[in-house]
C-alpha cells in the first residue's frame, strides 16, 4: 500500500483514551474528504499512523467508527447550544449567541458539520436518529426559553425553535459555501436581527 501524504508514523503507544482520540481524528478526515461510502478503513488506519488490528480493537466496522464520530460532534452542537442560551439573561443577545453557535460549528475546524448536516448515510436508521437529535435537542432548548418568557404554548415555543434552529443551520451553512464574503460577526448579527424582529413581537411574561 502506498502511504498517504497525511500518515502518521507507526510505533508509538498511547494510552487508549488518546489513541480514541486519534483514531476519531483520522477518520473524521477521510471520511470529511471522502464521505462515508467511499471512505475505507485501511486509509483511516493508514492516516492514524497504526495498524487495522489495533483500529479494530477500538471500532469492530467502519458503521460503529462514523456514529461515535457522529454522537462526538452532535454533543459538541448541542452544548455550544446550551451554552449560549445560558451565557445571558437578556433574550435579544440570547438569541444571537444561539445563532452563533451554528456559525460557530460549522466554521469549526475539520468540517465536523458535514458529518452532522450532510451526511451521505443519512438513510440509514442510527445515522438519521443522530443527525435529528442535533436539531431536536437545539430547538427544544430554545423553544424552552421561549415557553418561560412568553405566553405561548409547549407547541408554539416549540415550533418557534425549531425554526430557529433551521434558519441558523442553513444560513451558517450557506455562509460557509459563499466562502466569508461577509465576515462571520457581521453575518451573524444580520440573521439575529433577522429572528429578533419575530420573536421580540411575542411579549414576555410577567
């Protein structure tokens, strides 16, 4: 086999919690630039720096590799979510800072949002049930903040995050394709403006 210009030189042990990490990291790689089907496990082996027996032993297929690929990145979505509703009590800045989280992720490096937002497997049951857990634990977070604040109702606010979460998600990802032309502050601060003129029509509670 011919090594690859990104392989990494065998021999060296690592504890197995590192040597995760840097099997996730390989594959995250070649299945980034490949997508999933074309994707082969000697390469990831081969970009990891080990051998397939020692691969195995951490991921028994490729299909068990990509979720924990999925469930690492959908994790990291949903957190950067809270965490921004979290980071202030004042909605209009919440709702920017909800929007920049997903301007955020996907300007991550590694492209990890491919793997959540466009995955070419999306067909396949665990693969679907994890991309949507993304969106539905992102929407059911804000709509949660809506609900407290407002009069509406559990479908209503819900419906609200969920919307939210879809505007953030493709706006950031068109974004992304038209390669910065606006800078990320700039084109995040214009989508929240865009959310903040509809959802500020709701008056709060109390």
């Amino acid at each position: 086999m011919t090594a690859t210009p990104d392989a990494k030189p065998r021999g060296t042990r690592l504890p197995r919690v590192a040597r995760r990490r840097q099997l996730l990291s390989a594959a995250q790689e070649v299945f980034v630039e490949n997508g999933y089907h074309a994707a082969a496990m000697d390469e990831i082996a081969e970009r990891a720096g080990v051998s397939k027996p020692v691969l195995y032993q951490h991921f028994p297929g490729k299909l068990e590799l990509y979720l924990a690929l999925l469930d690492l990145h959908v994790d990291d979505m949903v957190t950067r979510c809270h965490e921004a509703l979290a980071s202030t009590t004042d909605n209009k800045q919440r709702v920017q800072a909800a929007i920049g989280a997903f301007f955020d992720f996907v300007s991550s490096q590694g492209e990890a949002f491919r793997l959540v937002f466009e995955s070419d497997l999306r067909n396949v049951a665990p693969v679907r049930q994890r991309m949507e857990r993304s969106l539905r634990e992102s929407a059911e977070a804000i709509s949660q903040v809506i609900q407290e604040d407002t009069g509406c109702s559990s479908d209503e606010a819900h419906l609200l995050g969920v919307g939210l979460v879809g505007m953030a998600e493709v706006s950031a990802r068109y974004w992304l394709t038209s390669h910065g032309s606006i800078p990320k502050e700039a084109a995040t601060q214009l989508m929240a403006r865009l959310a903040w003129r509809g959802i500020s029509g709701f008056p709060r509670t109390g």
